[in-house]
C-alpha cells in the first residue's frame, strides 16, 4: 500500500526510515517536477539545497534527479546550506523554485522535504495546494533530461546579508558574541562572518553530527544551555543560535538568561522604527506576543495578524510592502531582502541593533518591558491521543467554557486554534492574558502557547491550560 504523504504549514517532513524514505522523496520530488511543468516556466530550472541531518545529502541527489528527469535544470548545492541561502539564490537567479532537503528544527530521526516560490520565499498556500494536487494525482513526469550543477549557493548570499546590515559598526563597537550552530547547517557561516569583519566571538556546536547529541537543533529553552553555559563563561554580551536549517533564531543575554523569539522581534522591530524608519506594515502570527502590537501602534503602523506558519506572512509580502513579519518559532522576515525567515540574518541584525545603541542583549530586552509592558511567554508540547486531544479541542471550542483555571474567559477567537483571553492580571501595563490551545497539523501533538504579564503567571496559565485538555479542570 502507498503512503499517505501529508503536507504541512512548510512542506513535508516524515521519520526516517518509517515515512522519510527515497521512495517517497522520488513522490514529493516528482510532484514538484509536476507543478513546475504546469505552473512555472520549467526553463528557469530549480534550486536544490539540504541541511546537515542524516541522509540530507543523497536525497537531495535524488530530488535532483528526479527534477532533472523531467527536462527541468538543476542547480544543486555542493555543501550542507542554510535554507534562506536556497531562496536566496531562486529570487537572484529567477529559477522557477527551490527545494530544501530538511526537516528544521525537528530531533534527529526526522527529516523532509520544503519548497520555496520563485519569488525566494516559502511556497504560498495556493502553491501548496497545487503541489498537494499533483502529488494527488501520481504522475511521474518524464522528459529530455536535463542538467544537474553542483554550485556554491552560500557565498553570494553571505555576501548580500552582510550588505544589508552594517558590519563596519558591528566590528567597531567590539561587543562578543557566542554563537551556535546547533549542528545544523548555519555550521561555519555566522563565525565565518564575524571572523571576515574582525567580531570578537566564540562558536560552538558548529562540528557536523546528524545525531544532534543531547539537543533538538531548536532554538529554545532547554537546548540553548550550552550556549546560556558558554555566554556567561567567556563573558560574552550576547549568544545567537540558528536552528537546523538555520532559518529560526533564538538568543541569549548577556547574564545567560534565554531571550525568545518575541523578545528578539521586539528588539529589532522597536530599531528598524526608531533609527532607520523604513516603511511598511508589521505583521505576527496568531501565537506571537502581543507587545508587537504596542511596538507598532505607538508607530502608527498597521499590524497584520496571520494563521501559523510563515507561508502566511510570506503570502503577505507578495501583497504588500511588509516592514517585518514573524512567528512563534523564531521565523523573521523582511520584504525588502527576501519573503523568508532568516536566522543568520536577524542574528547579524541584533549584533547590528546592539552595536547602534551601546548596550547589550539584556539590556535591550529590559528597555523594552519598561516602555512597552512587562511580557511574559510560554510554550507547552502535550504528546497526547488523538482522542484526548480532539475532545479538548471541541470543549476549548464550546460556548459553555466560562473559565480556564481560576480566570474567567473574557473572549475567544479562532483565528488558528483556539485563544482564550483571561481576566488575569496585568501587573500594571503588563500583557493580557492569553491561553492559545492549537493542534499540530504534522506531528502528533498539541501545543498550548500563553502570554502574561509575569513568569508566575505563565507557569500557571500553561499548567491550567494542560488540566483543561487532560479534562481535569
């Protein structure tokens, strides 16, 4: 019997062995060629680049193989590559599309399969769509085959990152940094920067290991300890992590406290408006911190609120000038350099951000919960049953929730999930409590996002909000 595939927010991604096989590369590969052939100008050909998990290498030999063998030319990268240097290089060399072997910031055991747009982005919704089509429809497209060219696509990309921030002023201010590769495939390519502009600065985590020892390649609490760890120990004034494909963020301050996702939009959002004021709307997704509202009203800036996943905001970009858009996971982008998440980048922007103002990470971080309101974040992954969690999903949907833990429920909206807003306290001008239960849609999970106005309070509001799907409360 053949697998299902399932595409997800990004493209698709399996478990090594299990759904992640050659076969099923050779489907989704042959369901690319297929939208290619029938949407795209097949001449322009198609970028293929892959990260530095297991198998990364030969499957995307195999993409390309199949892509070449339905008449359509292939660039194919000659070395483990960040995903937004594979968009990069389909926006600069106007390729029909991209492929980026790459299961992000997954554990070891998975990986997978992204398509970028020919606009050098993640695949817009419609083009899922019509990749999932073909894919529905199982030809195995044929044609004069075309050539395969091993490239380097990180060398042009490097050089158009460091063009968009300013590394004259990063190496003068001489601030440190410790960075971390996560084992992925960022591995060399922010320590090489820095090394080229003279930037102080440790790397770890750099070393090829497809096993990821001890860590999801994600930019968050507990996997950041090592570089919480090397910060303090070398005294560093601020430590950058990219996930495994390094199109995700993460950051740490001075003192090794973890700064998230929301903290690091903040931060640079609040100084592409005051310093540099370049146009354009700001928009989040449904589950990002709310003070990115305050950041923008206070700016007079309209502000977009999406579904998850960055192929929504990227969609966007197509519409609009677009200042900056981003998600939960650490996914930041800009319209004026490419409609992608950037993780390299925003770690060159923050040194950048830093280096404009004098001070370091924590610093910037504390700046912001004084003007703008002290807020608070957290993330709980519950691996549950499937029934357990589609009965939350429908109590957490029903008129009769009146109260989730000991705060009455002042609204609902189900934008992409379900978000309670609760009478908890602000603290002042502190962030409205929020509870966001929401299904994943490739994994078997749920996951439970809040926001408040102290660390307390979202211990609270995470733990409440797991009784709620447990049905215990």
């Amino acid at each position: 019997m053949t697998q299902a595939i399932k595409f997800g927010t990004d493209g698709w991604r399996g478990i090594i062995a299990d759904d992640f096989t050659f076969e099923n590369v050779r489907r989704v590969a042959s369901a690319i060629a297929s939208y290619v052939l029938r949407y795209e100008d097949p001449k322009r050909g198609v970028v293929v680049g892959y990260d530095a998990r297991f198998a990364s290498p030969r499957a995307a030999e195999v993409v390309a193989e199949v892509v070449a063998g339905a008449g359509i030319p292939v660039k194919l990268a000659n070395d483990y590559t960040p995903t937004p240097a594979v968009s990069y290089a389909v926006k600069v060399q106007g390729a029909a599309g991209g492929v980026m072997v790459t299961s992000s910031h997954n554990p070891w055991n998975w990986n997978g399969v992204k398509f970028k747009g020919n606009f050098g982005g993640s695949a817009t919704p419609a083009i899922m769509k019509r990749i999932e089509q073909e894919m529905a429809a199982g030809e195995a497209p044929n044609g004069a085959k075309a050539k395969i060219e091993e490239v380097d696509l990180k060398k042009a990309y490097v050089a158009a990152v460091c063009g968009f921030v300013d590394m004259d002023l990063i190496s003068k201010t001489k601030f440190k940094f410790a960075v971390d590769a996560m084992y992925g495939s960022g591995r060399g390519v922010v320590g090489g920067i820095f090394s080229a502009h003279g930037v102080p600065y440790v790397a770890i985590r750099q070393e090829l290991n497809p096993l990821f020892p001890g860590i999801n390649p994600e930019p968050i609490e507990p996997h950041t300890e090592m570089l919480q760890e090397t910060v303090v120990r070398e005294k560093c004034d601020a430590g950058l992590a990219t996930d495994g494909d390094a199109d995700r963020i993460g950051a740490v301050a001075e003192d090794g406290s973890f700064v998230d996702s929301h903290k690091i939009y903040c931060v640079i959002l609040r100084w592409l408006l005051e310093r540099k004021k370049w146009p354009g709307d700001v928009v989040r997704a449904f589950n990002t911190t709310r003070m990115i509202d305050r950041v923008a009203a206070k700016h007079g800036r309209k502000l977009h609120e999406t579904s998850i996943g960055f192929k929504y905001v990227a969609d966007l970009m197509m519409e609009r000038e677009i200042l900056m858009g981003g998600e939960e996971s650490g996914g930041i982008g800009y319209s004026r350099f490419l409609p992608e998440r950037d993780g390299i980048l925003n770690s060159l922007l923050l040194a950048n951000v830093m280096a404009e103002e004098g001070k370091p990470l924590g610093q910037l971080v504390q700046d912001l919960q004084r003007e703008f309101g002290s807020h608070y974040y957290g993330r709980s992954d519950l691996h549950i049953p499937e029934d357990v969690k589609q009965n939350a999903i429908r109590r957490a949907r029903a008129e009769g929730t009146r109260t989730l833990g000991r705060y009455g429920v002042l609204k609902k909206e189900h934008l992409d999930g379900i978000k309670f807003f609760l009478d908890a306290p602000t603290n002042g001008n502190g962030a409205e409590a929020w509870v966001l239960l929401r299904a994943s849609g490739t994994e078997p999970l749920l996951r439970l996002y809040t926001e408040a106005s102290s660390p307390e309070l979202v211990r609270e509001l995470l733990a409440a909000g797991e009784a709620f799907v447990r049905n215990a409360g």
